[in-house]
C-alpha cells in the first residue's frame, strides 16, 4: 500500500489535515484534496506540503484508492454521504471527532454505498513536530491504513478492537482535555463574578499552584478553536449518553465553547474578556439545556 | 473575643468540624457542642479535642455568643433556622459548602431571629495538619471571628467583601476540585465501557504523564465521602445558574457522587469497581437531568 503508484484523497487540508497530508506525502503517496469551495488559507496550506489538486470531490473520488476524512466534527456524517453517493469503492477512513455511534454510522453508510470503513482518531496538536500527534485507527482495514503514516510527523496506532474504539478513544481523551478546560474557564469566570478572583488565584498558589498558570492557557490556547469544539463536545456528550454516563459536563463544555465561538481565527482574549463573554450570552443564545433552574440571572453588563 | 470565657457552640464536630473544634480550644475557647443525635464516632472525636458537651442545641444557643456551623450543604439552611427559632442572639458562622445565594438566605433568616451572620467557606483536607486548611470569612462580621483561630490548625482568612464573598470562593474552589475528578472518574468509565482503557492509559502516559495517577485518585480518595458532595455539587450548580454559567458541569457530578454514594465511610473501590457503579445506576435512580437524549443506553450489567 505504500508504492508510488498510490493515491489518497484528503478532506480537506485544514490545520490538522495538513499534518495528516504532509505525512501521507512524506511516506510516497500521491495526495489529492478538492479546492472547491475552500479558501485561500487551506489552498495555500495544501501547494506547500505538495498536495495534488482536484477542482471537484468527484476527482477525488474518481482517482484515490483511500480517502481520509479531516473535518470538523458535525460535518463528518455529510462528507461521509457525499463521497458514497459518487459511488467510492476505496478504503473510507474517518479520522474525526464524532462518538462511536456515529463512527458506526458513517462507517453503514459509506458501506452501503460499496466501500470499505476504517474509525480513526486524531489525538496531539495540529503541528508537523515528529511525534506530536497520533491517528488511532479501528476495525478490519486499520492494518492497511497504517503504513501510509510510516514517515511520521502523524503516526497511525493500531487498537486491537472494532470500529468505535479509535473514536471512543478520542472521545476520551478530549472528554478530558477539553472538558476540563471548558470547566477551568467557566470558574474563573464565576470567580470574576463574584469578585473573588484574586482569592482564588491566592488559594490555588496554596494548594493547586500549578492551576492558575492552567486556566490561563485554558482560555488563550481554546478561544481561537472554540467554534470547532462545540460539535466535538456535542459528540462527546453522545458518547456518555450511550455509555449511560451524565451528558451534562460536555453539554455545559459546548456551551462555554459557544460563548467562545467569537474569537475564531483571532487573537485570543485574556481570562477576564473571556469571562465577560461566558457569563453575559448574546441574547440570540438558545436557552441552556440541562438547567434545573426555572430563572437564569439576568446577563451581566 | 479571644479571652478564656468565651464560649463557642460548634455544630458539629464531624471531621472538618474536629479541625476546627480543635483550632477553637487552642486559642482558648470553650466549646460546646450538641451531642443529641450524633453518633459515638462524633462524641469520640469530641471528647478527644476537648469539647464540651451539650446535651441539646439550645444547651449550646443558651451559652455561647458564637456558633459555628460546619455541615454537610443540604443540613445547612435548616441548622441555620433551628439556630434561630431558639432565640440566638450572637454572631453565627455559616462555614459550608453553599452557593452565596443560599448563604445570604442563611443570613437573612438568622438576622431576622435577631443575630448576626458571617459568611464562611472552608477550603483544605480535614486534618489537623498545621496550615493544610483555611477557614475563608467575609461580611461586616468577619474581622471578629479570624482571632479565634489564631492558634490553628486551621487558619482563618477575612476577604475583603460582603456576605456571599466566602462562599463563592469555595464553590469556585470545589468547583474545579470536585467537579474536574467527577469528569475523570466519568472519562475512566467511558473508556472501561468501550474497551479503549488501556489505550487511554498509554496515551496519556505519552501526552497527559500526570492524569493516570490523578484518574486513581479522583476514585480512591473521594468515594467514601461521595454521599456528602452531592449537595455541594448541586449548589455549585446553583452559583453557576446565578452567574449565567452552564450548570450541567455540576449536575452531571452531582450525579456521578450520587452514584459513587454507597462506598459512604467504606474501603475505597478500585477503578474498575467504581465505573460500573458510574454505568450501571440503580434502577431506582431519577431519570438523568439535563440529557438531550430521549434514550438512554440499557445499564451494563
């Protein structure tokens, strides 16, 4: 699976996208992604890892014996249904952010339509650092899908177990990460709130000193990506539904990532900015769910 | 208010009450408490501090110008008003884990029985460590209460603002503490549920070498006193619904220590143990807040 002759589809070359790319390119492949409708930054992004353009997902379709899909995650279903219905016989490989109830889903669907599925997930930062970042990959055709990332910098992990158990993994692992930083943030924000929040720096210089320095980074390092984890957190919510555990972390979690959705591709606020917009949602904003409480403070000026 | 006759009511000497009845008689308080009731657990613990009993809380209302409340939450607003329907007239300490809403209900319904009210939080593991917890104090009150403490264990630390101020910094507090290792107990039970435990565990030994240990202990150390933090996480809930922050953070751990309640003063479970308590909730358990689901995964068995 790794001579030259081989060629895979790439939807699309995001940020993440291009470091999966940039390996597949790396190990010998030849990579096709379909420009239509992608901007100016992802086209740049795909000339430079040396990328081959199809104007159209049907010339993608047409010539890729594997297709790798990095998207984000309420758009992987979608992507999954377009590339069926132009009729893929390859090797689907979904490597998003999405439940395992959905990875089965997808993965019927591109059945259906006459390929074959492969679950994956991407875990470690968008970055080309050797090792950064790890593709788990689950089901039958894993084995196959992993040599193609023999060059690194993204390495393929093969986990011995089902299609759902690379997404579980993921839903895991973010379940975590970015479940706890959506809660590291929505405390300071209660602690500004209240006016308590050079004492609860105090207090954790105390007890928890490296937790300041960690609700910082919560909300400088999030904010600009916030727009993409709320479907990631949405999914993660459906994930512990199915396992019988409580939805309300991650439903709060894709709430904070909401009222954070603003600061896409900008410069990231500071905590107490941030703060102001966690506890002041644009009126626009759906009612919470989950709530208990029949009355919602009025938002703060 | 520091002299030797000074009596001091402290309602109840469990364990975090032990600490501070402690820190109460080095300073050189008497200290009363109310024994009628209360288990030959806390009557031992009493009487090794140095307590004094009273048989009955008006015993302890009777003779003491300060009483202290140190109660799991949901006792809190009741203690609170059996205070007052006795006709407490002195300075009364709310230390638990409240929402400020619920602390400046407190304090109205002890200042209309005619006393006065402090806001207290207290942050820190219930030992006798010198300095390993501190007694927060806020409200016009607070100045007076801190010399009491000046002998430790416990600390006692005024904050600058009104009442409310000190409750708010524990639910900030506990918020993170208690709320961050009920999403990891959930997270270990989610990845337990699908497979991808072990797959976790080696990836966060690469990415996250902290988590693993951290993930143990959020079990070990907090299953016997889960019972307890049920209300506490519900009034974190509460303090997040007022500020306008999503309160599914801490319904969903309310509902994790819900279900973690029966190891209440037991041996500690294991991991494993503890998430098929977490996946499989008795049949009697309410239905789950705040899912948007409509179904919800058959318990594993």
């Amino acid at each position: 699976m790794t001579d030259a002759a081989m060629t895979v589809g790439l939807l699309h070359p995001g940020e993440m996208g291009a470091a999966v790319g940039a390996t597949l390119v790396a190990g010998g492949a030849r990579v096709r992604w379909a420009s239509e409708g992608r901007g100016p930054e992802t086209r740049a992004r795909a000339e430079e890892i040396g990328l081959e353009e199809a104007r159209s997902l049907e010339g993608v379709v047409r010539s890729a014996r594997v297709i790798l899909s990095v998207v984000p995650p309420h758009a992987a279903a979608e992507v999954a249904r377009a590339v069926g219905a132009l009729g893929f016989t390859g090797l689907y490989v979904d490597a998003n952010a999405v439940s395992p109830e959905t990875a089965r889903h997808i993965g019927r669907s591109v059945e259906q339509a006459g390929a074959r599925f492969v679950d994956g997930g991407i875990i470690g930062p968008a970055t080309r650092q050797p090792g950064a970042a790890r593709l788990y990959l689950s089901g039958p055709g894993a084995a196959q899908v992993a040599p193609l990332f023999s060059a690194g910098p993204v390495s393929a992990v093969v986990l011995d177990g089902p299609v759902g158990a690379a997404s579980a993994l993921k839903m895991a692992f973010a379940g975590w990460n970015k479940g706890m930083q959506a809660l590291l943030a929505s405390i300071r924000a209660l602690a500004i709130a209240e006016g308590v929040d050079a004492a609860l720096l105090s207090e954790w210089a105390l007890s928890m000193p490296d937790v300041p320095a960690r609700s910082e980074r919560a909300v400088r390092d999030n904010a600009r990506k916030a727009w993409r984890f709320v479907g990631e957190m949405e999914e993660i919510a459906r994930a512990f539904a199915q396992a019988g555990l409580p939805t309300g972390f991650h439903e709060a979690a894709a709430e904070v990532y909401r009222r954070l959705a603003a600061w896409k591709d900008g410069a990231p606020p500071g905590v107490e900015e941030a703060a102001a917009a966690l506890l002041a949602p644009s009126t626009a904003d759906r009612p919470l769910r989950g709530s208990r409480f029949s009355g919602r403070a009025a938002p703060k000026t």
